[in-house]
C-alpha cells in the first residue's frame, strides 16, 4: 500500500482578512500548518506573529472545575451562533466563578465531616471509661495529655520507674496501640512530654468536650448527620445548576474550544509587510474543496504544488490501507512512519506477522481462545493488540488444523481427516523425525524467500526516493539481490540437488561481481546520481573501512537467514511443551488429569502467545524492516477543534 498524496500550499491575504482564513482552514478540519520559513528563501522580511493565546487559560479553567465538580462537557456542532469571542469569555468566567463558590462550600463541608469523623474514631477509644473530661481540663495542678502510645513504647515506660511523673494510664487497646493519657505537672510539663515523644507517643488534637465522652459522641453524630444532610443540598444545588447551563455551556465550551484550537493556527503566521503568510498541507483528494472556499475570501491568493515536489520538505504522511492491514498500523507507527516517498510497509507486516503467527502457534483451541481473547481485549479496552490478536489467533487455527492440534490432543482431528480426504493420520506430524527436517529446511526457506521479496521492496522504494546508491549497489539494492539470490540457488544446488551450477563464470559474475559494486557503493553511487565530487577523499582509508564493512554484509545475509529458524523452533517447542503437560497429566490421573490440561494449556497458551508476538515482532523490525524501511515520515495532524489537539 502507499500513503495518500498531499499538497503544499502557501497562503497569501491582507491582514484584516486573516482571522477569517484562520478560521477556514480549522473548520475545513483538513489543514496541516507548517513553518513558512522553510518553504521561503527570501525570509528577511517576515515577522512572526506571537501573539498570546487569549483562549489557552480560560479553556483550561473550565475543563478543570468542570472535572473538580464531575460535569462532563460535550463538544457540539454549533449553527448559528453568533456570540462574539468577548462574550463565549464573559461566559466562561461568569460559569467558572458560580460553579467554584459552590465546590468551595461543598468542600468545606466534606472537610467538615472528615473532622468530625476524626473526632469521633479518636473519642471512641475513650468511650465507657466514665471519664469527665470538662474536669479533668479544668484542673489546675496537671496537664493532661491524650494520644497513643506503640505497645513496644509502652512496655519501654519501665525504664522510667524512677521518675514518678512518667506514667501512662491505658483505656483501650488495639492490635498495635494504647489510647489513654499521661499527666504532668506544669513544671515538669516539657521533660515528661519529651520523654513521651522519645517513646512515639501520638498526641491526639481532641477538642474541647463537655461532659463524658459519650454524651460528646451522641452530639457528634447528630452533627455527623446533620453536616450529611448539608453536603447533600450543596451537590443539589450543583445538579440543579448544571441542568439549567448544561445545553449552553456545552455550546460556549465548543466555540471556547474552536477559538483556542484555530488560534495556534496563527503560530504558524508570518507577517510580510501588510499581508499575512500561512502555509501548510492539505490532502491532494479535498484540493476543489479547500481552493473554492479560499476563493471566496477577498484578497486572498494561494499557490500548491505536489507533495512529490517538496519532499526535501518532508511532506506529512497519511497511511491509507484496506481494513484488515490498517489493523497492524501499529506495529508501524512504533517503529516509524514511513516517508512520503517511501513504500508504506504495513501490508508486508500484516501478511508476515499473521503468518508466521499462525505457523509458530499452531492449535485450533488455543488460536481460537487467543483471538476471543483479543477481541474482549478491543472491545473492552480498546487495545489495539486485542485486534491483531484476532486475525493472528485465527491463523493459529488454520496451522493447528494442518497440525492436527486441538489443546495439545493430537488425534483429535483424525476422523476428520478421514472424512475429508480419507487419510488415517494427520496432515503435518510435527514430532516425526522426518517431519522436523522439513520443518527446519522449511524455516531457512521462509527466510530466504522473505528476504529476497523485501530486498525487492527495497529497490523499488529506493528508486522512487532516487537513492541510486541503495537501489543499484547497496547491500539491499540489486547487487545485493543478485549476489544473495545466487549464493542461496547455487549453494543449494551444489549439496542438495547435485547440480554443478556453481562454476567460474556464474561465480564471477553473479557473486564476486555484485560483491565488487557493493564494495564500491559509494562513488559508485554518486556518479550515478551525476555528483562532481564522486570520489572519496582517502582512497586507502575508504577501501579499509568498504572491506570490513562488506564483511559485516555478507556476515548478515547468514544472520538473518538463519534467524527464521526460530520460526520452526516455535513449531517444536509447541509440541515439545504440549507433549510434557499431557505427561504429567498421565501422572497425576484422575480428575487431576483434567485439572493439569487445562492449567497446563492455561500456562503454555499465556507464555507461548507472548514470546511468539514478541519474535515475530522482532523478526519484522530487525529482518525485514531493516533491509528496506527507514521510517522517518511524520503524521499528517489537521487542526481539529472537537478535542482541542492536532491529530
């Protein structure tokens, strides 16, 4: 798949026509700004326009006490309205400042009500003690002191024998504290009170109570309720509030949100004398669309050109694939997008990643559990992995049909095969001695054709880009392709087929000529690019540094190709691990034989399904990826106001 086409456009009006341009190009929701200055030589004259946004501070005071107060505000399409932006602002103001004295006084009495359960969890230790506080305070001789005390801190009071004043009288206990008091008298008053805070004592801020703690709780609680009832009434006042300003604050917040989101379009203004200059990206499909509402702005003149034509310019991308391959955009867009001019790689990304899923996970239960899985995954948490997961687990299916693998039963499938094509064993024995040859020939026969068909990409992509070097002579160009591809065919032929291809003019001309013009890629590659300065500035240290560096080649064409091994390691280790549940399951007997299936396909499904999207992952990004992508495209991000961010 490639990108979708876009064009430059550049932007030239009359200052006083400039807020209705600004406010064009983020109604039309497909206008990507971008810095004039690098689309100018001549930039001496132009002077950017840094105005603060007026509407930044007032946006974000609105959506923070509407979050505080739990009011979801909903972006509107407006229609005739007409309020002008000092209005949508004395609004605003006016919401913020009404909404904020009632949160004020609704917090107020939760703190309230925090304290006063405080006081009564704190008083409660006191409870039944028959202990008449208003006369203990009044007292004139000592200094009561209420709080907690650890149990270590208190069995520690012994030490202090000596002292008299060192006494703690306990009321209640808990798993680790006493509650209760000590006494000193007001001379001696800072020496006990340190001893005690030497011990961790726990000073508790009780208020003044009258009478016994009891009584006192009986009036807390009624104050409890009372304070109960108060808070109630103040999130009623807030429900009543919001209903009647909801619809209008929903259509002010909108046109709040429009003012600050088409405002940082004018970041990107550059004045030039009395006119403005805007310049930015549009999608080439919506150019009749964007020029006939500019046309109709007086004074106002634009000029485009092709994305093609401005890559220097690194034009904005924007991915454009069928449904089921935009599913693994993703996985690209963690890597990097791809450049404008490059081969957008997702549809080869979808193909392998599916595939060799399919073909390293290979059971029809455990395929079909991971794509239910992945589609709860998505529907649930929107996860982007739970889509990928439900293709990939129905490719899981298909290979464990070939497999002949249900859970790890490996005669399952045997009467269908029966039906089906009248066979009494499976299609693919994984664990025959045979079988595990061709699964390991096989593997390096994936590789080999993966590589070989994105060295392809590599110089189409390479051609488009006009990187002649990559594309003639680079190690993924056709050199590489013609050396590798005939290194492979030969090799194989020679020890396997018993075919004598590998003579001195196919080894001359198919092998150690490509390796020549990769050798010398580079003023190769200049002078196809038709560059005066073609040669390198030090012969000797070029040649040393091209040697190893061919080294490092051709010692990745091994590499790379063998790494596609994993993919039929994964295909045994399957097996291997499904063949060691049911054995153990044989062991145990019984309905424990039921419990360690399922645990035991519970276990090897979780682990297996991680580590084989993690390494078919890894195969893409570092033996496939590699050879042809480069990713360094950025997003096209339109200015849209409904959420108040470029995307």
């Amino acid at each position: 798949m490639s990108v979708k086409p876009v064009k430059a456009i550049s932007i030239i009006g009359m200052m006083s026509e400039l807020e209705r341009v600004v406010k064009f190009c983020g109604d039309s929701q497909m206008f990507h700004p971008d810095d004039a200055m690098s689309f100018y030589s001549n930039t001496g004259s132009f002077t950017p326009i840094a105005a603060n946004n007026p509407y930044s501070a007032p946006l974000q005071n609105l959506k923070n006490t509407a979050e505080l107060a739990n009011l979801e505000l909903k972006y509107v399409k407006l229609k005739n309205f007409t309020v002008s932006s000092n209005g949508v602002l004395k609004y605003v103001k006016f919401f913020v400042s009404k909404v904020e004295k009632m949160l004020n006084e609704k917090l107020s009495i939760e703190q309230e009500i925090d304290n006063c359960k405080r006081t009564i969890d704190q008083v409660g230790h006191f409870v039944g003690k028959n202990i008449n506080f208003t006369e203990i305070m009044n007292c004139r001789y000592i200094n009561p002191t209420f709080g907690r005390i650890p149990l270590e801190g208190y069995e520690k009071l012994s030490k202090y024998s000596d002292n008299p004043y060192v006494l703690f009288f306990p009321c209640t206990k808990d798993e680790t504290h006493y509650w209760g008091a000590y006494f000193s008298p007001p001379d001696q008053k800072q020496e006990i009170d340190r001893v005690f805070s030497s011990l961790y004592f726990e000073k508790l801020d009780i208020p003044e109570i009258a009478g016994t703690p009891d009584n006192f709780i009986v009036q807390l609680r009624k104050n409890l309720e009372q304070l109960k009832k108060d808070l109630e009434r103040s999130e009623h006042l807030i429900e009543i509030f919001w209903k009647a300003e909801k619809e209008k604050c929903s259509m002010y917040y909108s046109k709040l949100t429009e003012l600050d989101s088409y405002n940082e379009i004018k970041r990107y203004v550059y004045k030039y004398n009395k006119s403005f200059i805007l310049v930015g990206w549009i999608p080439a499909e919506n150019e009749d669309f964007f020029t006939r509402q500019l046309d109709g702005i007086r004074s106002v003149e634009y000029s485009l050109s092709d994305g093609k034509d401005e890559i220097k310019l690194s034009p904005p991308v924007i991915m454009k694939n069928p449904p089921f391959i935009r599913l693994y955009e993703f996985y690209v867009k963690m890597y990097g997008l791809p450049c404008y001019n490059e081969t957008d790689p997702t549809a080869i990304v979808a193909l392998t990643y599916t595939l060799f899923f399919g073909i390293m996970f290979g059971d029809v239960g455990q395929g079909l559990v991971v794509a239910i899985v992945g589609a709860l995954m998505w529907k649930f948490k929107k996860m982007e992995i739970g889509r990928i997961l439900v293709p990939c687990g129905i490719s899981g299916m298909i290979f464990g049909f070939i497999y002949g693998s249900v859970f790890g039963f490996e005669e399952a499938l045997n009467p269908v095969y029966k039906l089906l094509f009248g066979i009494d064993g499976k299609l693919v024995d994984v664990m025959s001695s045979e079988t595990i040859n061709m699964i390991i020939y096989g593997s390096v026969a994936l590789g080999f054709v993966t590589i070989a068909i994105v060295m392809l990409m590599n110089i189409f992509s390479s051609l488009r880009r006009r990187d002649f070097e990559s594309a003639f002579f680079g190690p993924n160009g056709i050199a590489g392709f013609v050396f590798y591809v005939s290194l492979v065919i030969g090799l194989v032929c020679q020890m396997f087929l018993g075919i004598a291809v590998m003579n001195f003019a196919y080894t001359a001309c198919l092998i150690i000529l490509p390796l020549l013009f990769m050798y010398m890629r580079e003023p190769l590659g200049r002078l196809a690019e038709r560059k005066k300065k073609w040669q390198p500035e030090k012969w000797g240290e070029y040649c040393v540094q091209s040697f190893f560096e061919l080294f490092e080649m051709c010692l990745s064409y091994l590499t790379n190709t063998m790494s596609f091994l994993r993919v039929g390691a994964y295909i045994l280790v399957h097996a291997g691990m499904m063949t060691v549940v049911f054995t153990l399951a044989e062991m145990v007997g019984g309905i424990g034989y039921t419990v360690v299936v399922i645990i035991g396909n519970g276990i090897v499904m979780a682990l297996e399904a991680l580590l084989v999207a993690i390494q078919v992952l890894r195969l893409d990004y570092y033996e496939i990826f590699s050879r042809f992508y480069i990713g360094n495209g950025r997003p096209f991000t339109p200015v849209v106001a409904k959420n108040n961010i470029k995307h």
